[in-house]
C-alpha cells in the first residue's frame, strides 16, 4: 500500500517538474523575444526617416555632429579678397581666424585708359595695417608679377615673413634690392610638399604646372577646416622640367574632405584642356629651320623661363648664340640660371654689347615687349631708339605671347610698325608660338572633381569669369547656396553654422606714379583727364585786398585749348569777363580768397562753353599787393 502510494506520487512529481520546465522554457523565449523587440526598437526609429531619392534609412552621424559641437567653441574663418576679383591682376587673398591672419599673394595691377599718368595699381593695404599683430606670414602661390609685384610697398609698413619657392623667392629679390628692402626682408624659402605651421594654420605647398616654373597650389588647415587655393595653374601632362601637377595628393586630400576650395578662372571660357608647353618647342624648332638666314628676336614673359629655355634649345640646335635684353628679362634669366632652373652651355648666351661680333644670321635675341609696352626693349626696337639693335628686312621677330585684354592697341601698333620697316613678324595668330599657363573648363572640373569641396570660391578674373565659373560648378552638381561669387573687402564668414557672407573691410585701388604711393586719387586723375580732354586756362590777376580794387590783370593764358594766336578774339572776351567780374565782387567787400577763385573759376567756365561747348581746366592764381 505505501509502495503504491510512492509510485503513484512520484509519478506527479515528475509532471510537474515537466510543465515547470517547459514553464521555464516559454519564459526564456517570451524574455528573449522582449530583449530582442528592445535592441531592435532604436534600429525602427532610425528607419522612420527615408531618403526620398534612395529609399534609403537617413543614418544619424554622430561623428559630424560631434565635430560640429567641437567646432563651435572654435574661432570663426574669415575669407576675403583685397585684389583679384572683378579684375585681371593684383591678387591678394587674406584668411583670418582667431587672432591669426595669413595672406595669399600681393600682387599688382596694371592702369586702365582712364587712369593717365599711373604707373602701376596695388591693393588697399589699410586694413592689414590696422591688424598688424595678427599677420603671420604671406604666402606665395608663383613669381609673376600679378601675384608678388606688390610686395615691395607691403613690407615697406609690414615687415611680415614671406614663404615662396626658390624661383619665386629668386625675382622677388631683384624687387626687393631695387627698393633697397632686401636686407631687412623676412624670406623663407620653401619646396613643393612642405608644411609650415604660424598660429592656428597649417599651409601645405601642392606642386602645379604653370607658365612658370616653381608655382604651387596651397592647402590650408584651419579649425574649421581645409581651405585649397589653386593659385594659377594648368595640368601638363609633359612639363618642359618633367614635374607634373601633384594630383594624387589633390585627391587624397579631396577625399579627407575640402572645407573651400578657391580656384582661379582666367580660361574658365575657353573649352578643353590648355596646350603643354612642348607645343611651343615644336613651333619654335620648325621656325629656325625656315629663317637660317635671318636673325630671330623673340619677345615673350620674361617670367617664362620654361619657354626661353626652349628658345635657347632651339638656338644651340641651329648654331646660335642667345643674347638678353629688358631688364626684367636680364634679371630672370639670371636668377634662373643661378637657381638652376635653366640650363645653358657656356658660351651661348652672350652680352647685348657683343652682337655685332656674330653674323646676324648667328644670333638670337630674347626680349621683353610681348604687349607693347611703350618703355620695353622691344617698343625701342621697333622705333628706332634702342642703342644696341635696330631692325631690318632681314630680321624675323616672333612675338610669342598673346595680348591681355586691353593692349591689343599697344601691340598692333609695334607689329605696324615693324611691318613698315619691312621686318617678318610671326605672332600666336598665324603660328603657334604661345601656349597659355590658365586651366580650361576640363582641368578646372579635374580641380573640382578632385578636391570635391563644400563650399566654392572662384577668384582671380572679371565678373563674367566669377560667374561662368560659378555655373560650371553648378554643372558638376554644387548647390548655388555652396558657391561665393564675392567682390574685393567683401568677408566670407565659415563656423559650425555653415558658410555666409558677412560684412567688409575696406579695400580698393591705391595708385603708384613714380615714387608717389597714393598721392594720385579720383580728383587728381580727374583733373589729368580734364587735361587730357579739353586742356588748361590760367587766369592771373593781382589784387589790394585792403583796398578792394583790381591792381593789375587779369592775364588769360592756354595750354592744350586753344592756339592763342588764332583765337584773340576768345581770349580778350575771356579776359573781360575775368576783369568784370573781380571788379564787381571786390566792389561788394568780398575779401575771401577761396570765394574771389570760384567767383572767377565759374565766369570762365559759362563763358568758354557758351563759345565753344567746351571745358577746359580753369585755374585762377590771384596775388594780394
């Protein structure tokens, strides 16, 4: 009976171990199906947002919203331009950042037709002067003349250290020598893959092909970011010194990520790609071998050295020997060949003084003057006022430029008058002696396509430049609101936010005449067009202001108006108005100098229009006895 009862008990004993496993069991599951509903839940609110273009989960990145949270306690970018924008020249690109400010070429401009006299155009310097103590340096993209030519009146009030290369450092000394700042410069001299860290910035010089050698692109760090700045540049896939433009390291830092990228436009009209300079090379080794009678001038940059280079190739190759004349040709050719930048067997270039040693057939002569200027060793040639050379029919001269916009006038009339002395003249319209240094649309994609920036800043061109740059970008799929199309002073402000433009700093154009730096402004080059236009009337007269009468005079003179002799009758009109209307302003208690001028200054002036619709300008000089 107790062994019944046993069995019969454990029997029940057994299930319910049984239900309370399998109890067990459904709770692990019902446990592991609520853990598994818990971890996948985030995963469901992430897919609650789709890319309507992919279909796609948005997934939320943490890492750029962390980087944002750091840079916002950062100190703000500034971006802006003194030169080089809505122009051709005078470049000048300034980053600020903190308390840190670093500047990207000082170059110069050339005068327009309306402004007469001037010599040369650089930046506004005002407002880096005023923020001195945060220059750490300028930092230079190449040595031509619209990227370094100012540099001399900048370190005359800022005497800042200065990063180029060898070459660019090499003929900005010349410079520095003839405005006697050499020894007082801060130079340092830089290769192609170096870093130089000043303050917060970190400037990396890229190597680039240009119509130069030695240019380099400059990738900037900054807090907020890497800021590109082309610089001038070009891809030449067969450089004339073997170094082509560094685009693996464009791409790598491309792919790091380009915070701007500032990017010249001079060709940005121009389709395709830009020719190599080796073009040139051919053209030249074809032109000596059809002259072998003729002497050869070649005018062409002076800042060239790859293409005088060839010109010298091109002479060994045909029995020449090379002479130099213009000084900025001299002074590169010399710094080149210094620097070993060119190479040049002893014997073949030879003094300006010793070409008559040579049959002309025998020698070459390298010269500046490619765009006419009328002070070049060229415009002397062409007109008979050069010491050293004059042409004849039995010179062929290669013009191996192109002309910048604007002295397509000063160039034809030295080929016009080269063309009168029977002279042969081949320029880039008839052959092809000239090759551009500017990117075409394609590089300027490749430049684009490699850097991959979020934001876009064309410089260094007209209006019509920035804007067709603009939409090129806009072709390869930037956003309108990611591209800056700015002006000279206006600041592009980079943080955390985003991109914007906010506010100036004072910019403009400051006029070299001579050795005056300034002194020519909108009033001066008013009155020298004033002259230009309608010439001069001086009224001189002498005057008791004690006793309120007219003592002598007024004497009416003209320069540049009227021939005096041909006109009495205008001029003893104006002389009687002149005398009336002193009397009268005297006999009225008027004894104010400046007051007795104007009265004078505008009798003449209705009068002279009124007889022969023009204006001359009228200066009175009145002397009190």
């Amino acid at each position: 009976m107790e062994k019944t009862e046993e069995k019969t008990l454990n029997k029940k004993n057994k299930g319910w171990k049984k239900t309370q496993s399998k109890s067990k069991k459904a709770n692990t599951v019902k446990a592991s199906a609520k853990n598994t509903a818990k971890k996948s839940a985030p995963a469901t609110k992430k897919a609650t947002t789709i890319n309507q273009k992919t279909k796609r989960p948005i997934k939320k990145n943490t890492k750029r919203d962390s980087s944002n949270k750091k840079k916002a306690n950062l100190p703000k970018l500034k971006i802006y331009s003194l030169g080089g924008l809505n122009e051709i020249g005078k470049n000048m690109t300034v980053l600020e950042c903190g308390n840190d400010i670093i500047i990207v070429d000082c170059g110069i401009g050339f005068p327009n037709d309306d402004m007469l006299g001037v010599d040369l155009v650089i930046p506004d310097f005002t407002h880096l002067q005023n923020n001195i103590d945060k220059i750490r340096g300028v930092f230079l993209t190449h040595g031509h003349e619209d990227h370094i030519g100012s540099l001399p009146y900048f370190l005359r009030t800022m005497n800042v250290p200065v990063y180029g290369t060898k070459l660019t450092l090499g003929i900005l000394e010349n410079k520095l020598i003839e405005h006697k700042l050499l020894q007082s410069a801060k130079l340092h001299n830089v290769n192609a893959g170096d870093k130089i860290s000043v303050g917060v910035f970190k400037i990396e010089f890229i190597r680039v092909n240009h119509s130069i050698a030695d240019a380099c692109a400059l990738a900037i760090s900054t807090p907020q970011g890497l800021v590109i700045h082309t610089g001038d540049f070009k891809l030449d896939v067969t450089p004339i010194d073997g170094e082509m433009m560094d685009i693996t390291r464009l791409g790598q830092l491309g792919n790091e990520g380009v915070l701007m990228l500032l990017c010249e436009s001079t060709n940005v009209e121009r389709a395709g790609y830009t020719p190599s300079e080796r073009k040139v090379g051919f053209s030249l080794e074809k032109i000596f071998s059809q002259a072998p009678d003729k002497r050869i001038i070649i005018a062409t940059f002076a800042s060239n050295v790859h293409r005088v280079q060839q010109i010298i190739d091109a002479s060994i190759n045909h029995g020449r020997r090379v002479a130099v004349t213009g000084r900025s040709m001299v002074n590169v050719v010399n710094a080149a060949v210094k620097l070993g930048y060119m190479s040049v067997p002893e014997g073949v270039l030879i003094d300006i003084d010793d070409i008559k040693k040579y049959p002309p057939e025998k020698i070459t002569i390298v010269t500046t003057g490619s765009q006419g200027e009328p002070m070049s060793a060229l415009y002397r040639m062409a007109f008979s006022d050069h010491d050293k050379v004059v042409l004849t029919d039995k010179d062929l001269v290669v013009l191996s430029s192109s002309a910048i916009p604007g002295n397509e006038p000063l160039v034809g009339k030295i080929v016009n008058e080269m063309y009168r002395r029977g002279v042969n003249v081949y320029h880039d319209s008839s052959v092809e002696v000239h090759v551009s240094g500017h990117a075409c649309q394609e590089e300027l994609k490749l430049m684009h396509a490699l850097t991959k920036p979020k934001y876009f800043m064309p410089v260094h061109g007209e209006y019509r430049h920035l804007i067709q740059h603009k939409e090129l970008a806009e072709g390869m799929g930037m956003s309108s609101e990611s591209i800056f199309v700015s002006d000279i002073g206006k600041v592009i402000e980079i943080d955390s936010d985003g991109a914007r433009f906010n506010g100036t700093v004072q910019a403009g154009k400051v006029l070299i005449d001579g050795s005056g730096i300034g002194d020519v402004g909108n009033i001066v080059l008013r009155d020298r067009k004033n002259l230009a236009e309608g010439g001069l009337i001086i009224a001189v007269a002498t005057v008791s202001l004690e006793e309120g009468i007219l003592m002598s005079g007024p004497e009416i003179i003209s320069r540049g108006f009227v021939y005096v002799r041909e006109n009495e009758e205008l001029m003893n009109g104006a002389r009687d108005i002149a005398t009336r209307v002193l009397v009268d302003a005297l006999d009225e208690g008027i004894k104010e100098w400046s007051e007795l001028k104007t009265i004078l200054k505008n009798a003449l002036s209705k009068y002279i229009f009124a007889k022969t619709k023009r204006k001359p300008l009228i200066m009175p000089i009145l002397m009190n006895l």
